[in-house]
C-alpha cells in the first residue's frame, strides 16, 4: 500500500455528514494520511462541530480517535497563527508538497472543494500499488510514511549481512524516514549468513555503529537490537521470511 499525505482544513469538516466521508476515505488501509496539520488538528475539527447534534458530535470524537491511530501523520510542519489555514497549507506545500490541501470555499486554484471530492478526482485518488525498484532510495520513500508513523519497527532479512555495503544501505535508508525516538526497533536475521556471535558483534562495531552516527536525528540514547536466528537441527521449523518490514500499526506492515 502506497501513502499520501493530504492537509485537511478541521472547518472543512464541521458537519457529520462531511466528516463521515472523509475518515472512512482516509487510513493506512486507504492509502489517505491526514496531515496533523496545525499540530491540535483533531482539537480544532472538534471546535468546528460545535454546532453538531450531540449524537453526530460523539460519533466525531469515536472516529477521531480512530484516525489518531490509522490516518493521522505528523511531519511537524510550521504553522503560523497569524494566517488563516488556507494561506499556511499553501506554505507549507511550497516547502513539501501535500499530495492535496483540502478546503470549504477553496481561495486558491491549488486548493480542492471538500465538497466536490470523489474519486474521479485525480488528487484524491491514490496508488494502491506500484513495482518498487530494488534500490535504498525508492525502498525508503515507498516505506517512508509507514515508518513515520510507527513508534515499534521490526526488519525481517534473514540475508542481511552487516559487512555488505549493500545489505546496510537500504537499513540507513529506512532509519532516515523515522522519527526518533522510538519504543522498539530490532533487525532479525538468521545466523547463518552472519557468522559467530563474536564475529558478529565485530562487524556491528565497525560497520553499523558508524553508519548510525552519521543519521542527523539519530539519538544516542535509542536501543537497535539485532537478533540473530539459529534453524532447528531437526530441519522441522518454519521458513524465515524472506524480507518484511514490521511495525505496531497492523494495517502498515510490509
């Protein structure tokens, strides 16, 4: 599943009808991310539905609770209190594209009606697959939103092998995407293909620590473990998977 980041104006959803539509459109599942755009947004679309029955207003709270766990990214974009949304999601698109901004009463040509979306139009409608070449960059921005999302991320490679520069480059890659700190980030490989235990933790001293030193937002204090895996000698238990990427959002993984 590939992602999209959209910015939402929250006035834009001030009734059920309005916002009904677009959560069940957006999700990890949809491939539709709402950009956490102020960083209060859920905030500021429960200020918009003020004038919502009490029971369309519950409602609104459930599935904004829900979005906060599959739809919601924060890239920690800049915000300016002293402009109005739509001038802000104009800015802030200059310096990294939204894949739409999202309004009532659009001021700009860029900017799409809320309520004229669908999906015949172009913006709104997203990839939900696509051949990804085998390289770290195109690796990376494919995993890129699922990454930024998640606070517990798994690699599964049973060939990685820390000596090979090409088995480390995709992993830095990776790395490059997340925000840190994180709860839980572990690489689990088989122990076939990374010698003994002394070896091994050879090679992560001259190879992986340096690479991660050299990730600009990587804290010194974040755990990485590695975790190697030893087939049964009776040859009865499952197949490593191949590649896969994990993380604690189910609808995400890879």
């Amino acid at each position: 599943m590939l992602l999209a980041e959209y910015a939402i104006d929250p006035q834009a959803l001030s009734t059920w009808e309005t916002f009904r539509y677009v959560a069940d459109q957006c999700g990890v599942s949809k491939g539709r991310l709402i950009s956490n755009f102020p960083d209060n947004w859920c905030r500021e679309v429960l200020k918009s539905t003020d004038q919502c029955r009490p029971v369309a207003r519950a409602r609104i709270v459930e599935k904004l609770k829900q979005l906060k766990n599959s739809a919601l990214v924060n890239l920690y974009r800049d915000f300016d209190l002293q402009k109005n949304w739509q001038t802000n999601a104009l800015s802030s698109h200059e310096q990294m594209e939204f894949r739409a901004i999202i309004a009532k009463n659009p001021q700009d040509a860029l900017i799409l009606d809320v309520d004229l979306l669908d999906e015949s139009v172009d913006a709104w409608r997203v990839e939900r697959e696509r051949a990804v070449r085998r390289n770290s960059g195109e690796l990376s921005a494919a995993a890129s939103y699922l990454l930024m999302m998640a606070q517990e991320v798994m690699f599964v490679d049973p060939y990685f092998s820390a000596e090979d520069r090409r088995c480390r480059k995709p992993i830095i890659a990776f790395l490059n995407n997340m925000l840190f700190p994180v709860r839980r980030l572990e690489c689990h490989l088989s122990s076939r293909t990374s010698g003994s235990a002394e070896h091994f933790k050879d090679v992560l001293e001259r190879f992986i620590i340096p690479d991660l030193r050299r990730i600009s937002e990587w804290p010194s204090e974040q755990p990485f473990f590695f975790i190697r895996w030893n087939q049964r000698q009776s040859g009865d238990g499952e197949a490593f998977h191949p590649r896969y990427i994990l993380t604690d959002n189910p609808n995400t993984n890879r």
